[in-house]
C-alpha cells in the first residue's frame, strides 16, 4: 500500500443529502508555497443510518480513488445536516433587541423557526417545544436599560421539557442572575456581549462567535452526528455560517460584495457592505456590516413546487426537477427554478426607498438593506455553479433603471464559485493565513 501523502487539510460539508469532502495543500507555506485545490470526493450523507461518519468515510474514499491515501495536518467539516442549526430567538422590542438577535442567528448560519419580542406567553413557550430548537438566543435590554424582560423570559424558559443550549445576550446587568437561574434549572448556558447595547448600535459579531461554539457541542450529540468529532481535528461550523465568513474575507481584498447561494430547500443571500453613501443619511434602522437572509420557500426541490408557482403560467416547467438533475429536461426546469428562487431572493434581502408625507412635504427614506454600493455578485452552491448559464441568473438579479429596491449597480461584476470552495474557505479562515485563503477563492471565481 502506498504511503499516505502529507496534506495540509481535509474539510468535509456535511449536507442534508450529499457529503462532500476536499482536499487542501500549500496554505501552510504561504506566501512561499501556492495553495492549491486537490480534489474532492462525494457520496450520499449519512444521518439517517445513524452515523454520519460512513457517508464521510465514503467521501474521502471517492477522494482517494483519485489522489491516493492522504494524512492532513488539520481536519475540519461543515454541516447543515440532522436540520442544520435551528434556532428561535427572543428580544424585549421587535425593531430593536428581536431584530439585533435574529440578524446575529441568521448570521451564524441558523434557520430561525420562530421570534418573539416582549414577554414569553403560554403560545410562545408551546411554538418553542414544537420547534424543538438546538439553541436559543435570549436577548433584551440596552445596557443599562431594561432588565425585567429577560428575568422573566428567563424564568419561563424553565418551564419548557426540552433543554436545548441557550445563548444570553441581551443587558449584560443581569447577565451573571440569568445564567445563574437557567443553570440551576439543567440549560447550558453561553453569555455574549449585548447584541444591542444601545440605541441603533449593533454588536452581532460576538454572538455569532459564541453560537459557533455552542453548535459545535450541540452538533456532536445530535441523531446521527455523534461521531462527527471522530473525524475533525478542529472545529465544526454550521455551513452557512461558514460562507458568510469566506464572503467577509473575500470583500476584505475585493471591496462590498453579495454571495448567492440557491439550494434544493433554501436560498441564501450573504452581503458585505455598509451600504452607499448616497443614502446614509435617509436610513430609518441600522444594519450589520455582514448580513445573511434564508429563505426557506425558495429551492429547488424541497420548495419546488412553491417556486414554479411565482412563474407566469406559460413559463413554469412541465415537470419538477429531482435532487440531482440529469436529463435536459429537468435541467432546463431546474435552471428556471434557480432564477426565479435568486431573483426573488435577492428582491427580498434588498431594501427599497420609500416616500412618506409629512406637513413639510414629500420625505424620502431607506428601509433595510442597501446593496447599491455592492461590485460584485458572486454565486455558490449547486444549482448555481453546476447547472449551465449561472451567470446569467445572477445577472438578472441585478438593478433595473427606476426601481426603487436597493440593488447591486446594474454592471456589477457576477461570478461563480466554480470549485464551489467557499463553505470550505470559511471553514478554514483562522488556521491559515487569510491571503492564502483569499487567494483559493479568487481562482475559483476569476476575480
């Protein structure tokens, strides 16, 4: 047999179908070695037979056939598996704390199931133990403001079966009370900075951090992962999470950029950007520098069939297509799903000017989103990079002239993630350097 061959790192993506598993070497000697894309290796994930370690086995054996038998010096994976990071989310007002706590859960790469602002009711705690949530995020408060809101959801929480992980940022006053009562009462409990400390102020970044975190103990003792930590020998990032961290490290060498990322059950859209200056002064809420919307009626196919029925009649495909296209039929059906789940994405993640009358006149506002000062669209994931004419579907999701919605410029530059590395790359973000990093990226869009 022959001697394994020295790598620098393996990462598998753990998918909710498929597990992929890719091969790195060069980043270690970076800027004296080139780092290089080696390979990669797939097979059908495993959840469901109980041990998600076959279908990674399987993987990395689909690699080897190629490459030959491999030693990484560091292994790592991503998941979006056993129903990936789900997570509800609760603030003491709905366009303040809620709003900071769900930008900071979207951020990590969750699946929000359910938000709530104010006072937890008997409907709210029976909506939670339905969601059966991995983690909760409990914040409220501005420092030095509110403290009873969260004390009292704090003492609600207790009254739930389950004990899923919980995350308290919200007024750090009563940070120490709030663990103190959740641990006595069987939760594993994670405190962060406040995710609004004070009015229009955002600081979702440290929740982020720390949901990482708490989804990587969750994720080891989830049905069918348990043996996941048998295979890395760093950390376990939730997948979307993990691309929103490339596409932060990317706009770093290439300026404010948006990623695309449609999937068989969501779409997702990351932007990282502080919006134009153009409209500074007409924005009515604050933003994060690094957004991630998910929208889980737009794929294509899960959410097919809720996709097609956006099409006008006469352009919606004579059949739905299967997970995996293969015959030119379903991947023409699959190519009209994928642009109309991008573009209506895209719509949904931008904001738009609005004109209110006041009694001095016509006033004109921002709302949400503005991705004007956004140069490139960038698409990842399957249905984009694998299917023919990606790039012309991120082209369509660009601004038209007279529209109010807050777009990327109409000749902002698109590209596809043609090795489809980017969950890959954010998962790698902290073991190497960040050029080495940047530099896998750029080869595998062209920029």
């Amino acid at each position: 047999m022959a001697e394994p061959r020295a790598i620098d790192a393996l990462v598998a993506e753990v998918g909710s179908t498929t597990t992929t598993v890719t091969a790195f070497d060069g980043l270690a000697g970076w800027p004296h070695s080139e780092p290089r894309l080696l390979g990669q290796g797939v097979a059908p994930t495993s959840v469901a037979q109980g041990d998600v370690t076959i279908g990674v086995d399987a993987a990395r054996a689909d690699l080897e056939s190629r490459l030959g038998p491999l030693e990484p010096g560091l292994t790592l994976a991503t998941s979006s598996a056993a129903g990936g990071l789900r997570m509800t989310v609760h603030g003491l007002t709905q366009r303040m704390t809620a709003m900071a706590a769900q930008e900071a859960a979207l951020g990590a790469g969750a699946v929000v199931e359910y938000q709530t602002s104010g006072h937890l009711r008997d409907h709210d705690l029976d909506r939670i133990a339905a969601v059966r949530p991995s983690l909760v995020l409990l914040a409220g408060g501005v420092e030095g403001g509110d403290t009873k809101t969260v004390l009292f959801n704090a003492r609600r929480f207790t009254e739930l079966e389950a004990r899923p992980i919980v995350v308290y940022g919200g007024n750090s006053q009563v940070a120490d009370e709030v663990r103190a009562m959740l641990e006595g009462a069987g939760f594993r409990v994670r405190v962060t900075a406040n995710v609004y400390p004070g009015i229009d102020e955002l600081d979702i970044v440290p929740a982020r951090a720390a949901i990482h975190d708490a989804f990587e103990e969750h994720i080891t003792h989830a049905p069918g992962m348990e043996r996941i930590a048998t295979f890395v020998t760093g950390r376990i990032l939730p997948t979307p999470g993990a691309v929103l961290v490339a596409a932060e490290l990317l706009a770093t060498t290439l300026g404010d950029l948006v990623v695309v990322d449609v999937g068989g059950a969501t779409t997702d859209i990351h932007s990282i950007t502080d919006g134009s200056p153009e409209y500074e002064g007409l924005r009515t809420d604050p933003e994060p520098h690094a957004k991630r919307t998910v929208e889980g009626d737009l794929g294509t196919f899960v959410s097919a069939s809720h996709v097609a029925a956006l099409l006008p009649e006469g352009e919606r495909p004579k059949v739905l297509p299967p997970a995996i296209p293969r015959t030119d039929e379903e991947i023409a059906s699959a190519l009209l799903l994928t642009r109309a789940a991008a573009m209506t994405a895209m719509q949904r993640h931008a904001g738009k000017l609005a004109h209110l009358y006041t009694p001095t006149g016509r006033q004109t506002v921002a709302r949400g989103r503005d991705l004007t000062a956004c140069r490139l669209v960038i698409g990842t994931g399957g249905a984009l990079t694998r299917l023919p004419g990606g790039i012309g579907v991120l082209e369509q999701t660009r601004s038209r002239e007279g529209g109010d919605r807050l777009l990327p410029a109409p000749d902002a530059v698109c590209a596809l993630d043609g090795d489809y590395l980017f969950a890959c790359c954010g998962s790698l973000a902290g073991y190497f350097d960040d050029d080495a990093i940047v530099a896998l990226m750029r080869r595998s869009t062209g920029l």
